[in-house]
C-alpha cells in the first residue's frame, strides 16, 4: 500500500511527464484509429464492428493489439525526445511540454497528408505504388508530392514552427505556466515506471505481431500496417524477424513460410515441378496444373524471332496519355469529346477492346515496345529496323522514365525527340512537351526520312496526364484551369470537364498529326494505331488516377486502328501491339474488309500496386477476377471478397477461379525469369 500511495506522490516535473505523455496519447489513438477506420471502411459503425470481430475474444484482441501499440510507440518517442532536449540543457518540464507539442502536431500533420491521398488512391497508394508509378525514383515521387500539395505542405511547416515556437516562448516567460503541472490533479508516473511501461509496450508489440494480428480480419490486419505509429513498429518487427535477409517476415503479410532460407519467400520464381514452393502459395507449382490456353498464349508472347515484312505500309503509334475508352463518341453540353477521332470511326477506322498489363506509364511503355510482359531480347524498334524502315521517335514524356528509352531499344531510332529535348512543362513527376511540340518533331522527321523508304514513327501526347490541364489547351469544357484541390473523386462533374477538355485537345494534336500526314500524301498508305498506355480512374469506386488496382476504369485502354490490313482477335493487351503490327506486315496479302473477332474466352493478366504487385487479375471480355496478395482475398467484379482456400475443393466458382489466376501468375513469373537468363546469357 505504501508503494502505491508514493505512485501519487512526486513533484512538478513528475506531474508535467504525467499529464503530457496523456495527452500525446489519447491524441495518437484518435487520429490513428480516425485512418484505420477510413481504411476499414466505417470499421467502428457497431453493426460492421461485430461483423469484423464475431466474438468477444477477437474485439479484445484488437483493442488491447492497438493499445499496446500506441502506449509503445508514444512511450519511446516521448522518452527518447524529452531525454535529447534535457541533454541539450532544457528544463525538464519545458522538454516534456515541448516533446507534447510536437508530437502531436506531427501526427496530425501527417495524418492529414494521408487522409489527402486516401481522398484519391483510397487503401491502395504506398510508397511502393508511387515509386512504380514514378518510373522506379523516389526523387521524382518527392518532386509530384510538392507540385501537387505544396500548399497543403506549405500550411503544416507553418503550423508545425507556430506550434513549437509559441509553446516554448510561453513557457520561457510565464511563471505561471511553469507552476501549472504542480497544480493539476492527476496522479503521476515516475520515470522509472514509464521505462517500465515502455519496454514492456514494446516487447508486447512484437508478441502482438507474432501472436494476435494475424488472427484479425485481413483488411483490419493491413490497415493498423499502414497507420503512422504502428506501422513504423509494424515494420521495425518485420525488419528484425527477416531472419534470411529475404526482405519478408513470417509475420508479415504475405507470411514468409521459410524464415530461415532465403530462396523461399512470398513473390520469389515459383520454379515448375520440383517439389518446393518457392513463393508460399498454393504448394509447387506443376506444369499439369496451368491451362494449355495460358501455356501457349504466354509462350507465344515471349518469342519474337526476327520476320520479313510482305506489307511495305508506313506505321504511326500513337499513345495518348491515361485515355479513356469512353471519350470517343462522347458529348459533353452538346458538344463531341473527340470530334476528328469519332470522324475516324464513321470513315471505318475500327475500335478493338483492350486493356493495360499494369495502370502506369513506364511499365506499359515497356510492354508495348516488348510485345510481352518480359523483355523478350528484341523490341518493335527491332522490327522495323530490320525490315529497313526509317524509324522516328517524338515523345511528350521523358523516355528515361523507367528506362523506357533503354529498355525498349530506342537509341536504334535514326530520329529521337522527347521532353528533355524542348521547352515544357513541369506538372507532375517528369517534363511534359506540348503535343503541338511533338508534331513539329515529328515534322523534322519526315522531312529528313529518305524519300521513297517506309517509315514507323511513335508519338506520345501528354494532354491527359493529371491534372489534365497544360498551358496550350483550348478551352472547350471548363474557362480556365481549375485549382488542384478542386479535381478529387468528391468533385465528380468538375473532374469530368477537366478531363474532357484534355481528351479534346488530344483529339486536336492527333487531327493535327492526321493533317501532315495527309498534306504529305501518305495518310491512306499508312497503317494507325491510336491507344493509351492506362484508363484513369474519375470518382469510380471513390478513386483518382491510375496504377494502384486492376479496376476497370484504371486498366482498360482505348485503342482504335486506321487503315487495318487483317482481322484483330480481342480483347488484346496493349502489349499485343507489336504482334498485331507484324501479323498485318507479314501478311501475304490484305484482308478484304477486316474486322474485330472477339473471343470472350480470352485471357489477360494484369497486376497494379507497385512490384512485386499488391493486386492481380485474370481479365476476360465480361469478366474479372481479382487477387489481393497482401489479404489473400478473392473476388469477382462486385461480388463480396472471399479468403483463398488452396486446400477446398468444393466446387465454388470464385474459389476455381482465384486458383487459376495464381497459377497463371506463377507461370508467367517463371517464363518471363527463364527467358530473362536466356536473353542474358546470349548478351555475354
């Protein structure tokens, strides 16, 4: 009883520790239990409470789970700052008070930068996702986050100097502030007993990581992952528990089945028949197991021998920046969307349903030049160069981005023009040019092409590129450009005018393109492709943009071919460019009045969220299937997300068709690794 009774006897600075490490503490559960139900989607509305926690024993678990993980997060950080404040000679009660400050302006500050990009991406964006998206650099990720939120940014480092500057000048000049704590009547905590609590706290997060998480629903698993405060601690656990330096944890999420050796890990090349699963996931991989039709569609995709064109036509591809598929034929106050493209359409150019392999600009770049997943060895550029084409390149973007001008051989073009090479404009994670900028480089090109010789020429059009605005654009939707924090998902008819009045002035650039070629006499000569690179995302599902999901609006592509010489089967990827191009150039002679076949049995597989992927899917004509790896949940289009049963074999559809999908997948990853080492032993 004396003990006790000492616990609430101590002295001023005692009663300060007490009071401030309180408040950074309810303040730190509210903002990060504020996200974790933004995540979870209204986790704590009691009816979706209890259906996230059917028992008693999983509410407890989640309850103390977070408390333990805030009292050791607060804990340390409060210790650890107050402790370097003292050190550096301030009075112990002015460090606590400041240490407060601080702390909780950060949180809440850093919250808000969250809850502003959950406004866009939801649960989906991390940092990951973002490097991805940004052509595999963090500078350029840095370099998007300030064009976009500087004011945001801005406002919080003025907020955050006021909240620690005013704070400290107050105490430094109140006797009376300083006499405060003495006054308050909460008991106090001796610094030895939060020592105490805190490693105590902290040790019980690791047993709480090893032990109680996993046995939480899924989406509220990766949701206390990705809250500021336990998701630093989350991944300080799976640091130390990656016991082979893999760079997974058996505690993470995907787990690592094999701890302790490093050629076992979630996403590792899952090698065919050998007995091993290698990435933890529905057992070995066997060759019987995958569709034929996933076999031969994936094998044809991954090889490119050198061909000879029959069919001497000039080529154009166009890639217009995050095109929608339903812009063309569209009206907006009356008014076409793309008046010169739907002109197109009524004088039998053909559109062809297509989707994306993955939602970013640098992967899908790749894939188109590739005609694969994987770098087969060769590229389109190849293809033509070989067939003693002049080649020509003229690019809105910067072709470094995800060494698109590397990887896709560009450096074998006879003309090469992109953003770094002309006066643009810096609106997101690279250089934009202006496409009428574009178009005088493609003019320079043709106008040195040898006369008489065919050519191929690729252009890329960043009209479209978020936030859908640069500064040549005609003004045919909106008056002038709209504010930043104008274009979010809440603001769906103001995004969509935006929007619009972007594809309109893609529309002009490639009537613009179309015009030349036509002055030139070389338009009905020459073969057109017209396709983006991803979808965007406008309000669907709450989302803006593209790269984080495999949904539709994100992942299908516009694609609409002039002057076809054969039939298309679709739906196609947009890395069946290239195969659509030499099937038409080697063609012995021109299909009579081509057309699209479609075959609804056809497969495509994407990933999105950053590689490894977060998400995958097993696309067709009228139906998808998705998979989260981070859940391991399935679902198809809007149906209720399912956990993934390798072992069930109940006959249940979704559950056959998640199996197919991952098996598709570990296929894929084998092949493309295989022919990877191919090609690079051919190099040395």
């Amino acid at each position: 009883m004396k003990c006790i009774l000492r616990w609430f006897k101590a002295d001023e600075r005692s009663k300060a520790m007490t009071v401030c490490l309180a408040v950074c503490l309810l303040v730190t559960m509210a903002v990060e239990l504020f996200f974790l139900e933004l995540e979870n989607n209204k986790l704590f509305d009691m009816r979706h409470f209890t259906m996230s926690f059917p028992n008693m024993s999983l509410r407890l678990f989640f309850i103390f789970t977070y408390s333990i993980y805030c009292i050791a997060a607060v804990g340390f950080v409060f210790l650890a700052l107050s402790r370097a404040l003292v050190w550096l000679r301030v009075r112990k009660s002015m460090a606590y008070f400041a240490v407060t400050v601080v702390w909780c302006v950060l949180i809440i500050a850093v919250t808000a930068v969250k809850y502003q990009v959950f406004q866009i991406f939801k649960g989906n964006m991390d940092l990951k996702t973002a490097v991805a998206m940004a052509g595999g650099k963090i500078l350029s990720v840095l370099t998007f986050v300030w064009t976009q939120y500087q004011g945001v940014i801005i406002l919080i480092l003025l907020g955050f100097a006021l909240a620690v500057i005013i704070p400290v000048l107050i105490v430094r000049h109140s006797t009376r502030f300083r006499s405060l704590a003495a006054k308050l009547p909460s008991p106090a905590v001796r610094i030895g007993y939060v020592r105490l609590m805190v490693v105590a706290a902290i040790l019980e997060t690791a047993i709480c990581d090893a032990i109680m998480l996993p046995h939480l629903p899924p989406s509220t698993y990766y949701g206390i992952q990705r809250c500021s405060v336990s998701g630093v601690l989350h991944s300080g656990v799976m640091l130390l528990s990656d016991f082979d330096m893999d760079g997974y944890s058996p505690f993470g999420a995907p787990k690592d089945s094999a701890p302790f050796n490093a050629d076992i890990h979630p996403y590792a090349i899952d090698v065919p028949n050998n007995g091993i699963d290698e990435d933890c996931i529905g057992g070995d991989l066997r060759l019987a197991d995958v569709p034929p039709e996933i076999i031969e569609d994936f094998r044809a995709r991954t090889n490119y021998p050198p061909v000879a064109f029959k069919q001497r036509k000039n080529v154009v591809l166009v890639l217009v920046e995050s095109w929608r598929p339903d812009m063309a034929g569209r009206k907006l106050d009356g008014k076409a969307v793309t008046p010169y493209i739907d002109g197109l359409l009524a004088d039998g150019a053909f559109r062809v349903p297509a989707y994306g392999l993955v939602p970013h600009s640098a992967a899908a770049g790749r894939h188109i030049f590739w005609g694969a997943r994987f770098n087969p060895g060769s590229t389109m550029i190849d293809d033509f160069k070989s067939n003693e084409y002049a080649v020509g390149i003229a690019s809105g973007q910067v072709e470094r981005l995800g060494n698109i001008f590397g990887l896709a051989h560009f450096e074998k073009a006879d003309f090469f023009w992109d953003a770094d090479s002309a006066p643009t404009s810096g609106v997101s994670f690279w250089k934009l040019a202006e496409s009428p900028t574009v178009t005088e480089a493609a003019t320079t090109f043709l106008d040195e092409a040898p006369p008489g010789k065919p050519f191929f020429l690729y252009l890329n059009f960043q009209d479209a590129h978020f936030p859908y605005y640069l500064p040549y654009h005609e003004m045919r939707f909106i008056e002038k450009k709209l504010p930043r924090m104008k274009l979010t998902a809440e603001n769906p008819d103001i995004l969509l005018r935006a929007y619009c009045n972007a594809i309109f002035n893609a529309d002009l650039a490639i009537a613009g393109l179309c015009d030349l070629l036509k002055d030139r006499g070389v338009f009905d000569d020459t073969i057109i492709i017209l396709m983006s690179d991803h979808g965007e995302a406008l309000g669907e599902h709450g989302m803006l943009g593209h790269g984080t999901t495999c949904d539709k609006s994100m992942s299908q592509i516009e694609l609409i071919v002039v002057n076809p010489l054969t039939d298309i089967v679709a739906p196609v990827a947009n890395a069946d460019a290239r195969s659509v191009l030499r099937r038409m150039l080697t063609a012995e002679e021109p299909t009579p009045a081509p057309k699209v076949k479609v075959d609804p049995q056809r497969h495509i597989i994407q990933r999105a969220g950053g590689y490894p992927p977060n998400f995958i899917a097993d696309r067709q004509l009228d139906h998808v299937t998705h998979y989260n790896f981070r859940t391991n949940e399935v679902w198809s289009g809007n149906s209720p997300r399912e956990h993934l049963d390798w072992a069930a074999r109940d006959g249940n559809p979704l559950q056959e068709a998640g199996r197919r999908l991952i098996l598709s997948w570990e296929y894929a990853m084998w092949l493309g690794h295989s022919r990877s080492l191919e090609i690079a032993g051919a190099d040395r």
